[in-house]
C-alpha cells in the first residue's frame, strides 16, 4: 500500500492582495495568502477527506524552499489543512537574498476591469533546483501524482525534473496527471510546447482549457474567439478526441470553460472526456465571484479526488464542477468549502440559508 494517496509538485508564493478591489498602486495594507497551483491541489483534497475531523487521503507536497519567514508561513499553514510537508527540500536562509521564496501580487478586479496577477519569483530556491536534489524514485511512494506547466516553466531545469518526476512516478505505480497551466510571463510557447511534448509520454490524466491546448499540445478548438471567452463543450469534445487520439495512453481529458460577463460575474461550466465517453456538467450561470484565483486548481483537485474515491466519470465532473463554482466564493486560492456543501450544489442545492 502506497504510504500517501496524492502528491504534488510545485511552487509555493506568498500571495499578497488589496482589500476593497483596490489597486496595489493605491493599496494601504495587503491582504496573505499562498499561491500555489499544484499546494492548492493538496489543501483542496485533504479537505474533501475529512471525516470526524481527520482526513481520510495522505496528502503530501514536494518543493524546494528558502529557511525564512515566508518559507515557515507555507510550511505551517499548508500543515494546518493536514498535508504533509516533510518532503520539502530546504535551502539555508541568506542574508543577501541571492535565493528567496516568491511572491504573487493579485489585484482582484471589479466590473469591466479584470483581475490581474503578477509575479516576482526571479531566483528563488526552486528555480535554481538542481538535478538530484530530490530522489523522486524514492521519495514517490503514492497512488496519484500530479504537476503542472508553472512550475514546468520556471528554471533551468525545472523542466528535466518534472519529467523525471512523472517517469518514476509512473515507475512507482502511481496514476499522474499534469495540468498544461500556460503562462505567458514565465516562457514561451515555443519552450512551452517543446517541454509539455516531452512530458506527455508519462501523464495520465491531462487537464486545461482551450487556449492551454492551443498553446502547448498544438490542437486548437474551433469556433472560439481570441479571448477564448465563450462557452461549448462541443468545442472542447472535439479538442479532447485529438488529445485522446494523438496520446492513446491518456485515461482522462477535463476542463473547466468559463465565459466572462464582468470580473465579478461569470458563467463556469466542467466537462470531461475518458474511455468511456464525454461527460458535461450543468452550467452554472452568473456566479458571483468574491475571488476567482485557483477556480482552476479546485476543478482539478475535485476530479483527482472523486477518481481517487472511484466515482463514475458523471459524478466526477458533477462534483467537480460544483466544488469548483464554490471556490469563487471563497477569498485566496484554497477551496475551504466542504465535501457535503459541493455535493448539495452538484445535486441541484439552493443558496438558502442553512439552519
């Protein structure tokens, strides 16, 4: 039995915002938060397996931090939602700051103007990971791994280590997935295509949206404008058979589709191809969003657990879908909503008042 049920890749920022929609020229005080894709994932399944207080999933997460303040504000605070952080691969505090931790600014948007995040994460200890600083053969000892094109993109050889990550991962028995997670202000299309193509041999279930394929994987939905703002899971079926078919080992295809009204007013809708045909969730329609950063990692990590817990491919993407939605809801990246809550809203539950 493998010692953790999911385990993820990544790298963790302190993520710092202005109350009130204001921007961060204007700020007078910034709200903490973590931000961190593939860290989100982990919070979000230990959540979903909680059960009389406990979790019932042994999440863990794999990083390379610098032995500061902000690197013991991630540690603690992804410890206090249960995951397990003793894999970290610490690199001593430098009074200099020749390497450091990052950090992500976001500005929340309002209206027609849109929400906008920027990084600064230039030397940071996992940037400058080295290739055997981390032992994945032995230290992935787990049922699901999971990695994600941000941190793909971020190093020299960040690269060549998310691939030797997903190879023993896959060695070890573990299911992977990897989530495309393009970013224009980390690299370009071409690095990023040449480095996802490398990497697909040993994923499993790949997530991401229109543009995400486009860009990476080089299959391009139709009928879509250059925003990739409309919302059609025909579109994406069609974009989700060429991934099945150029990739034959490929078990599962999701994505979340999101169509834009107003920063704070958005439709969010899930589908998801798997050898057993396309599944699409129900609509949801003018969600309104008290912060939408990490509505993409919560789809992702909802899907991971309910394949984990072996749910049929509709309550996957129903469920997904769901707990998804709610994340809007929520201010920072962590889903802290609860299992029964996404399961009442997947099943067709009201905003009522709960008594």
């Amino acid at each position: 039995m493998a010692k953790y049920d999911f385990m993820s890749f990544g790298e963790p920022n302190i993520r710092m915002s202005p109350p009130n929609h204001d921007r961060l020229g204007q700020a007078e005080e910034l709200q903490l938060g973590i931000a961190a894709a593939e860290l989100n994932c982990c919070v979000n399944i230990s959540n979903l397996s909680v059960e009389r207080l406990l979790p019932r999933m042994k999440t863990a997460y794999v990083t390379k931090l610098v032995d500061n303040w902000t690197g013991k504000y991630i540690v603690s605070r992804a410890m206090m939602y249960g995951v397990d952080m003793s894999n970290v691969v610490v690199e001593p505090f430098d009074k200099i700051g020749r390497t450091r931790n990052g950090l992500a600014f976001v500005e929340v948007g309002i209206g027609p103007r849109a929400s906008y995040q920027i990084y600064d994460r230039g030397h940071t200890a996992l940037s400058k990971i080295q290739p055997g600083d981390i032992d994945w053969k032995k230290i992935l000892d787990t049922r699901w791994f999971h990695t994600t094109g941000i941190v793909t993109a971020l190093g020299e050889h960040t690269a060549s280590e998310v691939r030797a990550a997903l190879k023993a991962a896959k060695e070890n028995g573990a299911t992977t997935s990897y989530d495309l997670n393009y970013r224009a202000t980390l690299w370009t299309k071409e690095e990023a295509r040449k480095a996802a193509e490398s990497i697909m041999p040993y994923v499993d279930v790949i997530l991401g949206n229109e543009e995400d394929f486009d860009t990476m994987l080089g299959i391009k939905a139709e009928n879509t404008d250059e925003n990739f703002s409309a919302i059609d899971p025909m579109n994406y079926r069609k974009v989700a058979e060429q991934v099945m078919e150029k990739y034959p080992h490929i078990r599962a295809v999701g994505t979340s589709l999101r169509e834009v009204k107003s920063a704070l007013l958005n439709n969010w809708q899930g589908c998801m191809m798997t050898k057993n045909g396309f599944f699409v969730s129900r609509k949801y329609e003018n969600i309104e969003i008290n912060d939408r950063v990490g509505g993409g990692d919560s789809f992702a990590s909802a899907m991971i657990w309910s394949m984990l817990e072996g749910k049929d491919d509709q309550t996957v993407i129903d469920f997904a879908t769901a707990f998804s939605a709610l994340c809007h809801t929520i201010r920072n990246d962590w889903n802290l909503v609860t299992r029964e809550e996404a399961e009442a809203l997947a099943a067709g539950g009201s905003a009522r008042v709960k008594r």
